[in-house]
C-alpha cells in the first residue's frame, strides 16, 4: 500500500485526452451530428408559478417543417401518491415533472412544451404558436417568503403538522447534549448567515444527439456526469428499457455536479421517436441559467459555546437551503460536513429542506457543505477573536483525529485534518507582512467522499499494448490517473496505455462521476483488473517454461523466475506473452466490477489574504493558499488542478455571484456579463500545499480530492475582509455594492 | 430569402460558403465548414470558446457575421498545430496540465497565440489581463497563465539562440 518510490504515481504525465484537447479535436456534446438530423427547442413558462389548465399544440403541429411536439402527457408520469421512486438521490416524481412540467409551472424557465422541427429557426417560431393557458399564482422564491404564514404553496399535498408547507424535510445530525454543553460553556457566539443561490457554471451548456430507430433502439450522445444515469432515466421517463437505449458519453465541458440530473434527454428521445428523424438539441446559456443548477440559496444560524481555554463544548446549526421547485436541497451536506472537523461533545446540527419558485437545484461541488462551513467557520474566526487566540490554535485544539465520533456517524480513522492545520500554521504564507487594508483569514472544510458501483476492463492488445475502459466520464483528469496507476502496476511505459470511457453498452455500470468518487472507485476496480491480468500472464510464463505460476512473479512489464532456483529463463515480455496469447489459451484481459468501500472523507485547511479598495468597495484576493490532505497524489498537477479551481468558484461564490430576480420573480441576471463568474484578472496564483495521509482502505491510498477545495473558501475569504476592515459581512456574496453601503454606513449614522 | 456566398480564407485554406445573413461566423465554423474546436458558451461574447483572429486581431467568433468573413483571414484552434506538430503553446499547456475539461482550451490558445503575437514578453498581469475575456471554471486559471508565460520565455529563448 502507499508505495512511495512509484514510477508513474505521482508524475505529471500528460493526459491521455490531452492532445484532442488542445487541438480542438475533442467532440463535446455538441459537436456531432448525424445525417437527417433535425433540432428541438422547449417551451419555458414565462411564469414563476402557475397552473396550466391547458396546451394547444395545433397551429404548432401545423407549421411547415415541424416534425414533433411533446408535452407532458408524452412523459412516463410518476405519481405523486405512489411514493418515491429513488435513481440515486434523485427521486423521479420529481425529475418527470421536473423536465417537464406537468399541473403546474413552478419557475420561469420551467418546460412546459418541445418541439422538432428542420431548422432550430422553425422550432423557435413553433414554440411561439404554442397556447399556454395559465392561471398565474402567487410566487415564493426567498427562504423567508416560503416560510412566513400565508406563504404561496408549491405542493399542496405536502403538510407539516396538518397545515400545507413547504419545509419538505427536516433532518438532523446530533451527539451528546447541547443543552448540558452551552451550560457548561463560558463562552458562547451566535450569528446568523445568508447565501444566494449560485450556479455550477459550466461552460458546456447541456446538449445531445439523440438517434431512436424504428424498432425502438436508441442511441444517445450527451455530456453528462453518468452515461448510465442518462441511460436509467430517460428509460424511465420514455418507456424505452435500458437494453435498447445506448448512452454515449462524449467529453464534458465541465459539470461540478450539476450534470448529475438529465433536462434534455427524455425529451430530445420522445421527440426523436415522434419523428423518426435524430433530434439535437442544445440549451442557450440563457437556459442554462434559467433552468438549470443552480445551488441553494440558505439562510444559517450558528451557536458555538466554549471554555476560556478555547475547548469548544457545545455546538448547534440550523441550515435551511432553498430547493427550489422540486423537493432534494443539500442539507445533508450541510448538516453532515459543517461541524466534522472539530472533536466537540454536544452537537446539534439540523438542515431544512424547502421549496421556492426557483429552479431545481443541482449538486454543485461538495453539495451544502460550504454554505454550512462558511457560518461556521466565520463563528469559530469570531470565537478565536474573542479568545485572542490564534485560529489555527483554536482549530488545532479542537481538531478532530482518528477515534473521534463525528456528529454524522463515523467514527474517524486516520485522518490528516490536524497535519493540514499544520501545514497552514508553518506554510511562509501565513506569516508574511500584510499591508494597508489588507487582512487574512483561514478557514478549514469537510467532504465525506464517496465509493459506490464501478466497473473496468482492462485488455492487452495482440501487440502488447494495454487498453482500460471504465464507466466514468472524465472531468478532471481522471484518465491521467487511471492510465498512471495501471502503467505502474504492470510495470509498463505510460505511453503504452490507453484509457478510455466506455458507453453503457460497452462497459458494465459505473455511477456518476461525482462526490469525489471516480478515481477511488476506478483505481479500485482497475487495480484489481489488472491483478487479474498479472495472474494470467504469469500463468503463461509458467506454461511456457513449464515451470509452476507461483515460481513466476510479474517485473518491470516482463514475467520472470521469482528465483534462480525457479530456473534460468529469459524474461517473457508483456509482448511477447501477447504474441503467443492464442495459442496459449487465448486473448488476455479481465474485467471487474464492484460496489467499492472505503472511502473517506477528506480536510482542507486554507489561507487567503485580500484588499480592499474601500473607495469602489472592491475586495481582490491577493494571496491564496489551499492546504488538503488528499490521501495519494496520482497525478499531482490534476489534483492541485481540483484545489485551485475549486478555490476560484468559492471566491467567486464569496465576492461576486448570485442569482439576482426582478419583479416579476424572474432571474435578472442569465449570462456571463452579469452573473459574473472570476475571470483571471481577478485571481492570484493560487498555492497549494499537498498533504498525503493514505487512505488505508484504498490500494493506492486514494482519497477524494475534488469537492473539499470550495468548502472553506467564502469563509476564508469572509474572514480575511473581517481582519483588514474590522468588520464582518454575515451575508454573501461581498460584493462591491454590498461593501460600499456597509463600509459607508457607521458615516450616515454619524451624519445623523 | 436566397443566402449568401462567402469567399474566405480558413487555417490558410481558401474556402466558400453559403450563409443566412443572420449566422455567426461561429455557425459557419461549426456547421457548414466542421470546424467545431471553437465552442459556443454563451453566444455573447462573454467566455472566449469561440475566440479566432481574423487578418491577425482577436474576436469573439460569435460576435462576427458570417459574411464579414468575405475577404478576409481567418484563424482557429484548427490551425494551430503544423503537419501534426504542435505550437508550442500547445505543448505547454499538455505539460503544465493547465486544462481539465478541455470547453476552454481552444479558445484560450488561440487568445494566448494573439497575445504573444503582439507581447512576446508579457508579465503576469499583462497575461491576466489579455485572458479576462476567456472564462475558465476548472482551473482557476493558475496553471493557464503559467503556461503561457513559459512558453512565451522558451519562444523567446529559441529566437535568441537563432540569432547568428
């Protein structure tokens, strides 16, 4: 396990993808086309809630060059009396209506219609003949007006205590006593938390290619997060079973979770075979933030009790985060995650589940996590002042270790949250001087991570060469690592292997690609593959020199005697093995598949200083350092490549973006101009500091990398601006409206 | 309404289309011409995927008519590498693994390629600033624009010792 003088682990070996990349060669998905393929558009409700008493499709239908329309009575209807239906955490009541709208629209850019037609021209002007007849209702998109009394319902159905609500769920994580903690406390802080809603942010608009033949076959080119996803639940959405419908998944233009759910893809299928002709569809960015991602908007308090030597005793979190439409906001993630780094007694952390007129939130990196880090990591900032101690000492202090119970369940193995602390504290960064205005905050994070079903193959070509396929679209780099690992456990140049991702016909299932789970659950399946291959050739060498397989061990890409006692033989190279494979018994390869255990969750600690210029009210991130612990560096440059992008979306979450509606309930704000996303004038290099505690339940030590690194950036960044101004922001983003008023209020008070 | 016939210059390539007055130059790469290396994000000029040059200058492919392209040069992602060689900003960008999903990249070369066409020495914010126009969401842009600077000091260094 955790053998450090590796060949290949650990190299910056440039990624098999990586030509087609940079050569604009790579086919994303939508980049393909097919011969007679026409172009569907969707209907969205202009509305943020309404009843739709009903749809005229005719003057559409009539339309030269329009070849299909569906509404949802061609949707496979999941009723709601039934009870769930669970693909994953995604529960298909939910997903039908959600791809489609069924009694009601429940946010502006809700589908309510789609249409095919020969040009995208004609399917747009057949939307537009489309009659909607809608009876507008009353709409509710901020937490506080879906709460308050009277609040507009979005599911009738749905009580708390006999009265409708839409607090759809409420769960909690809990340890100890808090109400024995905070007595034994001597001191205690409590604040409130605001966040908005921010999306993904994914350059790649969602798209696809999809292709249904006459006896009902389908083919289905998309970017997703799971090929087998899109597979399972346009099969449940259309009818088609999952034999006849062949996923392809091409390369992905990012995701961050939220390409973990399907918009398209049932209705590009039903339109498809409604008109017999391959539709394309392709959503405008427009509708990409209108209808889909993004994540919660929430509303946190947070009370945390200490002694005056700073042991923390008690700790409470209560987490409510937008849903939008349909039932399924991140609470366990906040709930889960926010309070996993410390070793307190008494812990009450609860999370509220409710629904707005807003679009169906989607995972977006290390789901709820940050937003339930950011209050408490700014209270613990507050707690570490109060305390004049130092904030790494506070966290040190409180660490949690291996043996420690956290509030979730686990109890914690290994683990390398203090030697990230650590890192922090001894890293220059945190030591050099600071000048005017400027200030630095730290702050840590919790990711569980995640194992689940993952399958490979891996196949020696006739010329000696390897070949792997697993299940899971790469998003990171993920075939970098895979292709390192299996080069260095057969013993082979990296250039020899060749990895690819398989479609859902090709490879056995492989959940999504996410919650930092691809390479330790593939590395896992592939390792074991390729053991597998081991065995077979040593077998061959022993045949050949007629000698038993135990005496054979595997070396350097060759089969040799493991001892001279074993006999004097040549080495058999893998191509030479390969050669004589058929008459040897045959082609050899192996294939795995497992519902892989053993992952676990990882800690990040960051530093981040920031300027401000308090004339325009703009915060600049001027020095950034990411500390993790992330088990094994496969690759290094695709790991530090997770940190530093995952710190450039929580600075962006901190400072700049949110959802921003009008009047009407409608988002103001759906582009890049003003939904404004970091771009690289905004940044500084951001330094990572990379902490390798292996993970012992992983072959390579593997732990997930990807999710951790925004989970304690907005308050990293919260804590920094507090330490330059000697104020503290309790609502995101920072932004420089938001600051100018804030920076310019303690003067009109005085002025009064 | 008839459309119209465009005479241009692709890669190097002389090449005809045929267009509607209202398609983008990015509609014209991607569909009629297949080059499909530019990347529509957004259609507004605001990410950079479909960032060419055109007789040199940097635009956004999706801010240009396709018929504006009548007589002129156009360059993209297609044109980079030469005979199967890669540009050295290529190469860099391998090296440095400064991509991960890849939707950014073509753009953000051929933005980098302008910029050391003009700036064969660029400092960091020179290079910070030249990208703003190019969104990545993956990388948080740090090894992009080591990347670049590297590859403008080794292009630098190549020139140098060409020198007699």
């Amino acid at each position: 396990m955790n053998v450090v003088d590796n060949k290949w682990i650990g190299q910056r070996t440039i990624r098999p993808d990586g030509v087609d990349k940079v050569t604009g060669r790579a086919a994303f998905a939508a980049d393909t086309t097919m011969p007679g393929m026409i172009w569907g558009k969707v209907l969205r409700s202009p509305h943020p809630h309404a009843r739709i008493r009903s749809i005229n499709t005719a003057k559409a239908e009539a339309l030269p060059g329009v070849k299909a329309v569906v509404t949802s009575r061609d949707v496979v209807d999941f009723t709601i009396e039934k009870g769930a239906v669970m693909l994953g955490i995604q529960d298909m009541r939910w997903m039908c209506r959600n791809v489609m709208a069924r009694d009601k629209a429940l946010f502006p850019g809700h589908p309510v219609a789609a249409v095919a037609a020969t040009t995208e021209a004609i399917a747009a002007e057949a939307c537009r003949l489309i009659e909607v007849d809608y009876e507008v209702l009353p709409w509710a998109i901020e937490i506080d007006d879906a709460l308050k009394d009277g609040a507009p319902i979005l599911h009738e159905w749905h009580k708390v205590d006999g009265k409708p609500s839409n607090i759809m769920a409420r769960i909690e994580s809990k340890k100890g006593d808090i109400a024995q903690g905070f007595k034994d406390a001597e001191i205690v802080i409590e604040r409130s938390f605001t966040t908005r809603p921010v999306h993904q942010g994914y350059i790649e608009p969602h798209a696809c290619l999809i292709s249904v033949a006459a006896d009902g076959k389908t083919t289905i080119w998309s970017s997703s997060q799971g090929q087998f996803m899109v597979r399972a639940m346009t099969s449940m959405l259309t009818g088609i079973p999952q034999s006849d419908i062949r996923a392809i998944p091409a390369e992905i233009g990012g995701g961050f979770g939220g390409k973990t759910i399907v918009y398209l893809e049932p209705l590009a299928t039903l339109l498809a075979r409604k008109s017999g002709r391959p539709v394309k569809m392709v959503m405008t960015r427009e509708e990409v933030m209108r209808a889909t991602g993004p994540t919660s908007g929430s509303k946190s308090t947070v009370r945390i009790g200490a002694k005056k030597d700073g042991t923390i005793v008690a700790a409470h979190g209560a987490f409510y985060l937008q849903a939008g439409a349909f039932p399924g906001s991140p609470i366990r993630g906040a709930v889960g995650c926010s309070f996993a780094p410390y070793d307190i007694p008494h812990v009450l952390s609860e999370g509220f589940d409710v629904c707005c007129n807003r679009s169906k939130v989607a995972a977006y990196r290390a789901p709820g996590a940050p937003i339930g880090a950011y209050a408490v990591e700014c209270v613990l900032d507050e707690l570490a002042e109060r305390l004049k101690m130092d904030p790494l000492e506070l966290r040190l202090k409180n660490a949690a270790r291996q043996g420690t119970k956290a509030a979730h369940g686990p109890v914690f193995p290994r683990i390398g949250y203090i030697e990230t602390l650590e890192v922090a504290k001894n890293h220059p960064h945190y030591s050099a001087p600071l000048g005017k205005l400027q200030g630095r905050g730290v702050a840590s994070g919790f990711w569980f991570n995640a194992g689940g079903e993952s399958s490979a193959q891996v196949n020696i070509t006739e010329d000696g060469n390897v070949v792997v396929t697993t299940g899971h679209p790469d998003i990171g780099g993920s075939r970098a690592g895979i292709a390192n690992i299996c080069a260095e456990l057969l013993g082979i140049d990296y250039n020899r292997v060749s990895v690819i991702i398989g479609d859902t016909q090709t490879v056995g299932f492989s959940n999504l690609t996410g919650g930092s789970r691809v390479l330790f659950a593939s590395s896992m399946v592939v390792t074991q593959a390729a053991d597998k291959v081991i065995a077979t050739l040593r077998e061959r060498a022993a045949k050949v020199w007629e000698i038993d397989p135990e005496a054979v061990k595997w070396e350097n890409g060759a089969a040799h005697p493991v001892s001279p006692n074993a006999g004097e033989f040549k080495p058999l190279t893998l191509a030479d093995l390969a050669e004589k494979a058929p008459s040897q018994g045959g082609p050899i390869g192996a294939s795995v598949q497992l519902n892989t255990q053993g992952a676990e969750g990882g800690f990040g600690t960051h530093i981040c200083d920031v300027e401000v210029d308090v004339e325009l009210g703009i915060v600049r991130v001027i020095r950034y350092t990411a500390v993790q612990d992330v088990g094994r560096a496969v690759h290094p440059s695709y790991v530090e490549g997770q940190l530093q992008g995952g710190v450039a979306q929580g600075i962006g979450w901190a400072l700049n973006e949110e959802y921003i509606y009008n009047k009407d309930g409608k988002v103001d704000n759906p582009g890049f101009l003003d939904y404004r996303m970091p771009v690289c004038s905004d940044l500084p290099m951001i330094d990572c500091a990379l902490v390798e505690v292996p993970n012992p339940k992983h072959p390579q030590g593997v732990k997930g990398v990807g999710e951790v690194p925004l989970v304690p950036v907005m308050a990293a960044v919260a804590n920094a601006v507090h330490n330059a101004l000697g104020h503290r922001f309790y609502s995101l983003p920072m932004s420089p409206p938001k600051v100018s008023a804030e920076l310019d209020a303690p003067v009109q008070q005085a002025a009064e | 309404m008839a459309k119209l016939h465009v005479s241009t210059i692709v890669n190097g390539e002389p090449m005809e289309f045929l267009c509607e007055p209202y398609e983008t130059m990015l509609d014209a790469l991607r569909g009629q011409l297949g080059l499909t290396g530019s990347k529509e994000g957004c259609s507004s000029g605001d990410c950079g995927a479909c960032s060419i040059t055109v007789d040199g200058r940097l635009v956004c492919s999706c801010l240009m008519l396709a018929v504006e392209a009548e007589g002129h040069e156009i360059r993209t992602i297609e044109g980079m590498a030469k005979g199967g060689r890669l540009h050295p900003l290529q190469q860099k960008f391998l090296e440095h693994a400064a991509l991960q999903c890849g939707i950014c990249t073509s753009g953000m070369l051929v933005a980098s390629e302008a910029l050391l066409a003009r700036n064969s020495n660029p400092t960091e914010e020179e290079v910070r600033f030249w990208l703003a126009g190019n969104l990545c969401r993956c990388t948080g842009y740090d090894k992009i624009v080591r990347a670049v600077m590297e590859t403008a000091a080794e292009m630098r260094q190549v020139i140098l010792e060409a020198r007699p």
